[in-house]
C-alpha cells in the first residue's frame, strides 16, 4: 500500500513536471524566437527584406563584413566606437549620480530630503523626450551641437537626468542597517569613507544593476542621437545608422547587414553582464550576522 | 544669480571670440577674395567616395568657377525628406543650401526657412523646367526651390515574361505573368482611384474642395481591386516581397522607383524593362493609373549670411552641367528640360519612363495641409482589401468610410 501511494505521488510529480515543462519550453521557443531569427537573418545570402523561407538558403559571413568594409555611406565602426565612447562615458558619470544620490537619501537627513523626493518621482512621470526641442536648444545655445561636441552634449542628455532615478538603489541601501553605519562612525569613518569602503561593497548588485541600466540607455537611444547629431554624420550613433539601413533607399541591400549590426550591437552589453553577474550573488547575503 | 553670472561671462567670452574672429576675416578679405563659409546638406551618397562624391566636385567646381569668393564649404548629411525636418526646426543652425522633398514644402515655407527665389534666377529656373515640375516648387507663385529630379513611382518588368504592348494594359499583363503591387501603401493605392475621377482638392490645390473619392466611380474602383486581390496573378506587395518575387522569378512586375532601379538591374539585367503606369479595365472601359508625383529641389535657407552666394551654389547644384554629374555618378534623373534632349539621356529607358510618368501618368502630389488626413484611410482601405474585410457586398460603404474620413481630420 505504502509503495503503491509514493509511486503515484512520484508520477504525479512527473506528469506536474512534465506539464510545467512543455509550457516552459514553449514559453522559452516564443521569446527566443526573434532573436534567433535575427541572427539567422545577419547569416542570410539572399539579398532582400522578404524571407520565404525561416532558414537560409544559404549562409555567408559578407553581412557582417560589409558594415566594416563598406563605409562611405553608413561608417559602422565609426559609429560603433562613438556609441561605445558615449555609453562608457554616461555609463560612469550616471552610475556615480545614482548611488550618491540614492546614499544621500537614505542616510543623510535633511530638509529638502522629502520634497526633493517628491519633485523627482513627478518629473519621472513625464517622459525624457518630451523636452528634446528645450534640450536641443541649451544644448546649441551653449555651443555643443557642432562636431565632436556633440559626443559631450549626449554625454550630458544621457547622465544628466540620472539623479532621478534614485528609487531603486535608495530602497536597497534603504535594508542595510543603520548599526553598520553607527559603528563605522564610532570608529571615526568620513561619511564618503561610509559610503565607499562599507556601503558600497554591501551593495554589489545594486551596482551591477545601476551599471548595466545606466550603460544600456545611451547604447539603446535613438530620439535625442537623432535631434542632436542633425546633418553631422560623422558623429551618428549606432541607433541612427541601424534605422538609416531600413530606409527605402537602403533596405533592400542593407536588411541583412542590419540583423548583422542587430547582433552586434548586444555584444557589449552580454559581455558587461556576463562579467558583472557573479556579484549579483554576492553582496549582502552574510554581511550583518546576529 | 551665479548662473545669471555665468551666462554673461560665457557670452562675453563668445562674443570675444566672434568679434576676434570676425575681425581676422575681414583682415584677410581686403587682401583679395571675399571669405565666404557655406554649409551644404545632402544625401550621403553624394558625397560617398565610391560613388564620385559628387557634391564635393560640384562644390569644388563652383568655387573654381567664382574666384572672386574664398568659398569654405561645410559639408553635412541630411537626405532629401529629413532635410525639411531638420531645417524647419532650426534654420539658423541649418545648412545654407539643401536638398528637399518637394511634399513637405508648406512646413518649411511656414517655418520661414526657406528662400523665395526671384529676379534673374527666377528667369534661369522657369527657363530650364517644364511648368509642371515648377508647380512642384510653388506656393503662392513663389519659387521655393530648384527642382533637380522628379519623385514618383512606375512599373519594372521582365522583358521576357511581357512583351512592350503588354504593359500598356495592367489585365492583359495579369493573364501572361505574375504582378506585384504594393497595395497596402497610401502612395501607391490611390493610383487606381485616380484613373476613375477621384480628386483630391479639386486640381491639388485647393484645400476647399476637399477629397472627391465618393459615389459610384469610387465604388467601381474599390470593387476592381477586390477582384485585382482575388486574381492569383496577382500579388500584394509589402515588406520587400516583390523584390523577393523578383529575385526568385515568382514575379515577373513590380512597381517602384528609381531607388530601387539598380537592384532591379542586378537581378534582371538586360532583361529589365521599364515604363510608365500602364491602363486598367473598368465596365469595359480603359482607365489610365496615376502615380503621386512630386520633386527633389534646392533650397536656399532664407537666414543664410551669404545669400548671394548660397543662392549661386543652389542655382549650380541644380543646373545642366550639375544634373548629368549627378545622373552619371548616381543615376539621379535628371528633369532639365535641355538636358533631356541629349541623346544618351534621352535613350535611357529608367529616364524615359520617369519623365513619361512625370508628364503623362501622375498627378502632383497635393502638398495643401490637409493631406494629411488622405493617407491613413486609403492605407487601411488596401489592408481591409488584402484581409478580405472590404468584399463586393460591403464595399460601397466602405468607400463611403473611407471618403468621410479622408475630409476629416478625426477630430471635429
């Protein structure tokens, strides 16, 4: 009797995993299926933006080639190294403003803590790109949307609302005790010597996080590349190259170049994650005992 | 305060710099020629290497051409639709001469972005263009710009599949080969409407007659194209599937332009042919397509600091010598009127089929600030087509809809 009750919880078991399993790999077919086929599309010989067929005919390397060699139209590299340029750059500069930000708010108290808290969730609620004429307009009033100035001005588009998006990291600093803090003092800490030598180190996957997003907006970003960069072609971004390639003029030579650019353009941010994510498991996890 | 501070500082610096700046330009303009700094915007392929940068040479030329200026050319990249964007939202920061589209030509007039052109050029322009193509360019009988090619679509073929009297008709060309037609395009569908007594704002031009594509002739038009779908030679084209059909012969026409003229050629050879719309039957009746037809011009920003030169450049950019570099190097058609007489421009089929469509199977595309209400309904009239929503049972209202929201704004 016994034997016979836990070979039909095991089968149950089975047949539950069995169930959670063919939907998982559904799910997972679904949402894996654009980009494996924008890779097989960036492998694709055919020319064209109409595919018959979801494997190519055949296969050729030339896609990708051809963003590096063919340059007097569309200068990928060039425009792959002034994203990267500009992404770094923003990447430091607004991961720096995030965390002091987000410190300051959850450690120091003082008057305009509150509102100042409040002010920011409502400017949040307003989308970035709703004042990119106004920006666009400092911007050139102040000189910077002539030739390589204009890296600098999306520099500062891209960092400078990064105070802003405090919220997250402030809840995180938010769990670490104030005890930890208290103690360092004691010991005769610097608040900044606080902040660098004990928060911080606690808070590794907040940072990885604050990295990842922060190095993401600028790669990502079209509109303010599109309203700053104007006619100054040498200094375009990867975004605006790639949806260059999908105008008329171009889609037909371009769309498999395109899904090569597509491809590329993910290997600097799988490569910040794939070197970031082992701190995700460390951080607090032991940090205060008892 | 401090910023107020620093505004003032930073301004004073700047200003410094001008006056130093501008102080050594007239320093060395007494020496001889006059210093002049143009900024040009064109397409990127005009001034890619491997297509003979042909803005750089023209610049160049014309430089040689007028030594009594010390021309400094500043180049930026802006193609011919973008251009309006880009000038209309700042001209102050905007190139000296551009290239446009004639479509958005009411946005930069409005933006006062875009210089009238008048007296002896005036004269050259109206001398070197058909009165057509001058219409493409005029508001108000104000020149606004210098057209250099034509902006319209026609029909590519394989010559092996349809013979020349073929294409003259669109149902004789259904019962040989297989024909592609981008459908559900609002540039492109309209053209069957067109061909049966449709109107849009009377002759184009005037915003208070309104869309005229009601009654029974746009009935008749809406029931040809459901049965256009249900025939199984013919094929909707949309996201690059006629050019894929091209590749792998499974269709034998498709329509376009001249943009897509040399992948066309690559996969045809010399088995390409080219022509203006062909003729479509309805009760019985031939009725001619007609495309949407505009321009690419000149223009000169009216806040430029160098009018005189700027509007010299534009008049060089788009003149005789400038139209047969551009058509050599690039393939851009050329619409100079003495040019065209030439006898290997006139020989060139893709010319002749551009120009004869120009001329005699489109109509100019209304540019009245209204048209933007046209677009979105035609579009969803083709998709409803394509999807079977819209059959010969409901089609009658269906145009009706489509009428009413074409001379509404959606709004009141």
């Amino acid at each position: 009797m016994v034997e016979k009750k836990l070979q039909s919880a095991s089968q149950k078991k089975m047949i539950n995993n069995i169930i959670v399993h063919i939907v998982l790999a559904i799910l997972a077919v679904i949402w894996l299926f654009p980009i494996f086929w924008v890779i097989m599309t960036s492998f694709r010989k055919e020319q064209g933006s109409y595919i018959s067929t979801f494997i190519p005919a055949a296969f050729t390397t030339k896609n990708y080639e051809r963003l590096f060699t063919n340059t007097t139209i569309l200068n990928f590299s060039q425009m792959f190294g002034n994203t990267l340029f500009i992404a770094i750059c923003s990447c430091i500069l607004s991961t720096f403003y995030v965390l002091a930000v987000s410190y300051c708010l959850s450690r120091i108290k003082f008057k305009l803590r509150k509102p100042y808290m409040n002010m920011a969730m409502v400017l949040g609620l307003f989308p970035g790109f709703m004042s990119m004429i106004a920006v666009y307009f400092i911007l050139k009033a102040m000189g910077l949307t002539e030739g390589s100035l204009i890296k600098l001005a999306l520099i500062l588009c891209y960092s400078g609302g990064a105070g802003l998006g405090f919220q997250i990291a402030k809840g995180f600093f938010d769990t670490i005790p104030l005890a930890i803090d208290e103690a360092a003092l004691l010991d005769g800490c610097t608040r900044w010597q606080i902040f660098s030598k004990i928060t911080l180190p606690l808070s590794k996957p907040i940072i990885v996080y604050t990295v990842l997003t922060s190095f993401m907006a600028p790669w990502l970003d079209f509109i303010f590349a599109k309203v700053i960069c104007r006619a100054n072609s040498d200094q375009y971004t990867i975004a605006i190259g790639l949806w260059k390639m999908l105008e008329k003029e171009y889609i037909d030579s371009w769309y498999t170049s395109f899904a090569a650019g597509a491809v590329l353009i993910s290997i600097p941010i799988a490569i910040l994650f794939l070197f970031m994510q082992r701190y995700y498991v460390d951080g607090v996890s032991g940090a205060v005992k008892g | 305060m401090i910023k107020k501070g620093a505004a003032a500082f930073l301004t004073g610096i700047i200003t410094t710099t001008l006056v130093v700046a501008g102080l050594t330009g007239c320093g060395k303009s007494n020496m001889g020629a006059e210093h002049v700094r143009l900024m040009v915007w064109s397409p990127a392929e005009d001034q890619a290497k491997e297509r003979g940068e042909w803005l750089q040479t023209m610049c160049n030329n014309f430089a040689e051409e007028h030594p009594e200026w010390n021309i400094t050319f500043v180049y930026g990249v802006a193609d011919e639709a973008t251009a309006t964007d880009q000038v209309s939202r700042d001209p102050e920061a905007s190139a000296d001469v551009f290239m446009y589209a004639n479509d958005r030509i009411t946005t930069l007039v409005e933006a006062k972005a875009v210089a009238k052109f008048g007296g002896k050029y005036k004269e050259i322009i109206e001398s070197t263009n058909s009165p057509e193509l001058l219409n493409s360019v005029k508001i108000n009988d104000g020149i606004y710009g210098i057209p250099f090619t034509t902006n319209t679509w026609y029909m590519f073929y394989d010559k092996r599949v349809f013979s020349e009297d073929d294409v003259k008709s669109l149902d004789k060309m259904l019962e040989k080969g297989k024909v592609s037609f981008p459908l559900v395009n609002s540039w492109y569908l309209p053209s069957f409407y067109f061909g049966n007594g449709c109107t849009l704002f009377g002759d184009g031009t005037d915003e208070s007659k309104g869309v005229d594509f009601e009654g029974q002739k746009a009935v008749d038009v809406t029931n040809y194209i459901i049965d256009l779908v249900a025939n199984p030679n013919f094929k909707v084209d949309a996201d690059g599937s006629g050019m894929a059909g091209l590749r792998n012969s499974s269709i034998n026409a498709v329509f376009t332009g001249s943009w897509l003229a040399n992948d066309i050629k690559e996969i045809l050879g010399d088995n390409m042919g080219v022509t203006s719309l062909p003729t479509y039957k309805i009760n019985g009746q031939e009725k001619q397509m007609y495309a949407y037809a505009g321009s690419k011009a000149v223009g000169v920003n009216s806040h430029s600091k160098y009018m005189e030169q700027a509007v010299e450049l534009a008049v060089y950019l788009s003149g005789m010598d400038a139209q047969r570099e551009h058509y050599r190097m690039r393939n851009v058609i050329p619409c100079n009127t003495k040019l065209l007489e030439e006898k290997d421009i006139a020989s060139d089929a893709l010319v002749k089929a551009q120009n004869d469509t120009f001329n005699n199977t489109s109509i100019l595309q209304p540019f009245v600030p209204a048209m933007v209400n046209v677009w979105v309904p035609i579009e969803n009239m083709g998709k409803g087509i394509r999807n079977k929503s819209v059959t010969h049972e409901n089609a009658k209202e269906q145009t009706e809809a489509m009428n009413a929201a074409m001379n509404s704004n959606g709004i009141n």
